[in-house]
C-alpha cells in the first residue's frame, strides 16, 4: 500500500478550535445548546425553558417587552387577583387606628374639621384613615365593607385607578361635609354654639361610600344586578339621618364623587375596535377633572 500525502483543508476552513460554539455571554464557556429563537448558542446559566427547547435570556427579555399585557374589560392591568391595595389601606386605617388609642390627641389632628382644613388641608384625606375609638363597630364596619368592595373593584379596574377611585371618594366626601357645613354667627357664638363649623368627622365612610356608588355605575355598564347594593346604600342612608353622630355629608360626597369617576371609567375611552381597550389617559384625564372640581369647590367656600 502506497503512502499518499495528507489532504490540504478547503480555503477560508477554521480551525477545528474556532468550530466550537461559545456563549455570547459568556466566552469562555463551551455552549453546544442553541437558543430556538435567534440560533445562538446559550450557556446553562443563559438558557431558559422555552415550549420547544430553549430560549436566551435576550430573546426572553425582547419577547417579553413585544408581548401585549393583558388588560381588564375597563383597561386595568390584569393582576393575579389579590386586592393588593384594599390590604395595604385596611392594614393603615388598622395601624392608625392603634396609633390614636395610644398617641393622645391624634385624633384631633388628623379628624376633618372645616374651621382647621384651610390652613391643615391634609385633614380632607388623613381623616379618611381616621376612626372612632369610643366604638370598634366604626372601623369593624367600613374595614369589613372595604374588603368586600376591593375583592371585586380592584382586578376590575386595576390597581392604580381603583385607588385614585378609593382617595378622590374620601375627598370628595370631606368637600361636601365642607359645603354643607355653616360657619357660627355671633348669635351662635354668644351661647356657645360653634355649629358644624368646628365639628370633627373621621372614618373611610365616605371613601367606602364611593365604593358603593362606584360599583352601581360599572354595574350597570356591564349590564349585571346590583339590587343588593341599594338595599345597603338605603338602609345606611336612613341610618345616617336617625343616629346622631354620623356624617351623612361625608358618605353623599363620597358616593357621587365615588360614581363620576367609575363614570369616566366605564363609559369614556372607548375605541371603535370592541376589542382594543378603552383608553386610560382619557380615565386619567377625566378624573384630574373631578379633582380639579372638588378643589374650586373647596376654594370657593373658603372664600366665601
């Protein structure tokens, strides 16, 4: 058998260590998994479990930044479901609420008091996580109503809007207590008559009220029953009027206020293509209106 001389590689051939696959990531890694998206090779710390085969973490992070977030029917983000913020406002109205039985004078602080809110204006949504600490049924009650309203309002509408929902309530509750409120004559106040001026209000009735009116209006725009809830908002409605002591002011503001921004929610930014998302600037931009309102309102009475 005759030797024959070695066969020369083809022109332009690489070597056989420039064959062999290295991670982008990481060079100095021999990688012999290609990613199924852009054919690379991906090292085992690069790679990421894919429907078939593997995918890099580049091509995870692009997709996930093309793929379109799901959206709620009123154009919320879709959440996993938990009321993440109805606990975190039951969990503050809970610590302020120990904060008062043990800080004297608290609550006078931070209670809404139309003579003091003009120069303390915190007072119109501090008061709203305020509660009163002669009677556990007051927080009981709105915390219990709070839970239930926020299990449902919150996926419905999302996280952010169903909280700017929850705070323009309370605030709108606190203008209306303002507005109704009557500043003492002289009369009044040579028998010692400081009126409803110098009355202190707190509790998140008025925002929880705002619930309620929030969920008549979506209710009615999905086209489902909401009897139960009139039969709630009539029997606190007669109650606000026969017990003493409840703001009932607080609890009207709260509701209408609470029902023009559900309003906004459900009837406006809605696109030509039923399936397209309604529009959230519009949302936004029609409830930094309603804000916009309540503050002449509040302008306006102080100066009057």
């Amino acid at each position: 058998m005759s030797e024959q001389p070695p066969i020369p590689p083809p022109v332009g051939a690489p070597d056989a260590a420039e064959q062999v696959p290295t991670c982008p990531r990481h060079p100095d890694r021999e990688s012999y998994v290609r990613c199924q998206r852009c054919g690379r090779p991906a090292c085992p710390e690069c790679q990421r479990p894919a429907a078939v085969g593997i995918q890099c973490v580049d091509c995870v992070r692009e997709g996930s930044r093309t793929v379109r977030q799901g959206r709620t029917v009123f154009g919320g983000s879709a959440t996993d479901g938990r009321p993440l913020v109805t606990y975190w406002i039951i969990g503050i109205c809970v610590a302020v609420f120990v904060l008062q039985l043990v800080v004297p004078g608290l609550t006078s602080r931070i209670a809404f008091v139309p003579a003091y809110a003009e120069s303390e204006p915190w007072r119109f949504l501090t008061s709203a996580f305020a509660h009163s600490t002669g009677m556990l049924l007051h927080i009981g009650f709105n915390m219990y109503a709070l839970w239930v309203m926020g299990q449902y309002l919150e996926p419905l509408l999302g996280r952010a809007r169903f909280l700017a929902v929850y705070l323009l309530s309370a605030l709108g509750g606190s203008v209306l207590f303002l507005l109704l409120a009557t500043r003492p004559t002289i009369q009044m106040l040579a028998v010692g008559d400081l009126g409803s001026w110098y009355t202190a209000a707190v509790g998140a009735s008025g925002a929880v009220f705002g619930l309620f009116g929030a969920f008549l209006v979506l209710q009615r725009r999905l086209g489902r029953s909401a009897a139960g809830m009139y039969v709630v908002i009539g029997i606190n409605a007669v109650l606000g009027f026969v017990i003493p002591g409840i703001a009932w002011q607080a609890h009207l503001g709260g509701m209408v206020t609470g029902a023009a921004a559900a309003a906004a929610i459900g009837y406006l930014g809605r696109r030509r293509d039923p399936l397209q998302p309604p529009d959230r600037r519009v949302h936004w931009a029609a409830m930094a209106g309603i804000l916009v309102v309540l503050v002449v309102a509040t302008v306006a009475k102080y100066a009057l």
